[in-house]
C-alpha cells in the first residue's frame, strides 16, 4: 500500500511534518507558517533535563506543542496515540495506512539508519510522516530528508519505542477534522502574541532572562566544570541551534520567513521590517555558533574565547529583547 502523498523537504521536523500533512489533506499552509502561528520560537535552559550528558537548551517549543497550538488557532483536530506495546503501535499504524491515511510519528533519531553519522545521536523528539508500507518496509518521508526513504519493520519499531528523555513511545498522531477555510489572520496575531510573551517572560530560564543566564554560566563553566565538560556543555548549546533541523540561528531565519509571510497576510509593514530584524538576530546567532565552535574543538583564535561568546550572547539577549518588545506593539 502505498499513499499518493507529496514530500517536501523542510528546514525543522515537526514543522515539515505539519505543513505536509496539511497539503496532503488540501490545505497550503508553508512550514514558517505552520511554526509562526503554533508559537515554535523560544530559547529555554533546562538543567535539570539531561541530553547526552548535558543540560538541555532549546530552541523551539517543547515536542508537539506546536502542532497542538496550530491546530487549535486554526480550527483543525488532531488525535494523538501512544502505546504500551510494539504490536499495538504497529497495528495501529498499520489500519491507518490501510485507510489512505499518512500520519506523523514521533521517534528516536540514534538509530534512524538514514540519517548520516555525525547527526545520530540519543535525541527522541524527531518527527517523520509515513505514508505507506511496500514488500515488508515503512515508506517514510523524513521532512529534513530531500528525498522520501524506508525502514523495515525492525528498524521503525526501534526508533518509535527509543529509551530515555523524551521517550516517544510510540508516538502517532494525525489531523482528523478541519474548517472549511484556514482563517489565518486572528491565529497569526495569537501565535505572535504568545511567542513576545515567552520570549520576555520573568523567569530566568525561559526568553532572554535565559539566555542571559547562560552567558554567564558560560564565563563559569571552565573553572568550575573543567575545560573538558565546559566544551562538551558549549558544543550541546551550538548542536541544538544549528543542527537540530532548525535551518540554523535558533530558528531565527525560519521566524523572519513567517514575519514576512504575516506582514502580507494581516497587511502589516512593521512585520516586513521586523522579519529583516530577526533575521539579523539569526546571524548574529550564527557567528556565535562559529566561535563556540572553534572553542570545543580547540581551534579559538583567543585565550579568553569563553568570555567573547559570553558577551556575544548577552548582546543578542539585548537584542531580542528589544525585538520583541517591538513585535508586540506592531501587532
């Protein structure tokens, strides 16, 4: 059985993921879109989340909340699945497919076969779409993936039931309902509005209080960590912004792609200048990434390079915050 379903290759998972099944069941909704309006954007320490033997620091929103909050301002339902067994998940699975219905699943990225070496690794919130089964394996269609590719049976239970953080359990989910037309304009300004609210919240270690955060646990961390734990803690900071089909600078780029799309849709010009802001933002973003990483890998140019990204950081928590400041007015 194999499903007519069109894959588009993507810059971030879920996002892909969502645009995609939404084009397959008629509605043309881009990925910046489906990531603007379902409030993808954050930055958030969370120490007391370990990924690979350091605290977790993220970029987005925590796993399917942004299809939840997309589905919610638009008018569309989902149903989500998890289950206690293998044999379960793939009979479910396996109905569906059998009704011409592609669905979204939630898996383990370390043993996807697919994927290269460099990018394999303990991370359990990675999303594909599967859209059919051909001689005994799983067609899938990986969003950050330019091609579609397959797993067989073994290889897919093994990434839907993964260990650890954020263990997927065999994760399904799926739009079932939808309105007769997307009504785009009052989910933008909630999705909008809900991100400036994130991103200036009080707390130190959501938005820019966290980022701040960082930078100064960054000047800390190599006396207090050692050297060795300190690059290893920089480079989980830098692999989350940039390699973790974000499309790179924290999805700073993806977000200026939706500022710009909404600046059209709600007629909005302050949106269009905002979106070459956040953009900017993103490089910035990007040139940090550039020094950490030649601080973990014993490349920086500096005695002081901890210092220098440190200061780097806190300038772009100056900057978003001002961004964002501004983003709420505008809308």
């Amino acid at each position: 059985m194999e499903i007519n379903f069109t894959h588009k290759q993507s810059a971030h998972c879920e996002n892909g993921v969502v645009s995609n099944l939404m084009r397959f069941n008629g509605f043309e909704v881009s990925e910046p879109m489906v990531f603007g309006i379902g409030s993808g954007l954050l930055f958030s320490y969370l120490p007391f989340l370990k990924v690979n033997h350091a605290p977790v620091v993220t970029y987005r929103a925590m796993p399917g909340t942004i299809f939840n909050r997309f589905a919610k301002r638009t008018g569309v339902i989902i149903k989500r699945e998890k289950f206690s067994t293998a044999q379960k998940a793939k009979a479910r699975l396996d109905a569906n497919l059998e009704k011409n219905n592609p669905v979204g699943l939630q898996v383990g990225v370390y043993n996807l076969v697919y994927f290269p070496e460099e990018y394999r690794f303990h991370f359990n919130a990675h999303n594909m779409v599967v859209y059919g089964k051909k001689d005994g394996r799983y067609l899938i269609s990986d969003p950050v993936m330019e091609e579609v590719t397959s797993l067989s049976e073994k290889e897919l239970e093994k990434v839907r039931f993964a260990k650890g953080a954020f263990a997927p359990k065999g994760h399904m989910y799926y739009p079932i309902e939808f309105p007769e037309k997307l009504e785009l304009k009052k989910a933008i300004v909630k999705g909008i509005k809900h991100t400036c609210k994130d991103m200036t919240a009080p707390v130190p270690l959501v938005g820019v209080k966290a980022i701040r955060k960082i930078a100064k646990l960054i000047r800390k961390w190599p006396a207090k960590k050692g050297v060795k734990t300190a690059n290893h803690y920089l480079g989980q900071i830098v692999r989350m912004q940039e390699e973790i089909g974000t499309g790179g600078g924290g999805f700073r780029y993806i977000y200026g792609a939706f500022l710009q799309e909404a600046s059209k849709i709600l007629e909005n010009d302050q949106l269009s200048t905002l979106s070459k802001e956040i953009t900017q933002i993103g490089d910035l973003w990007r040139d940090f990434a550039v020094d950490a990483s030649r601080i973990y890998k014993n490349r920086s140019a500096t005695e002081d390079g901890y210092n220098k990204v440190a200061d780097q950081l806190a300038t772009i928590a100056d900057k978003e915050e001002a961004f964002f400041k501004k983003l709420k007015k505008a809308v």
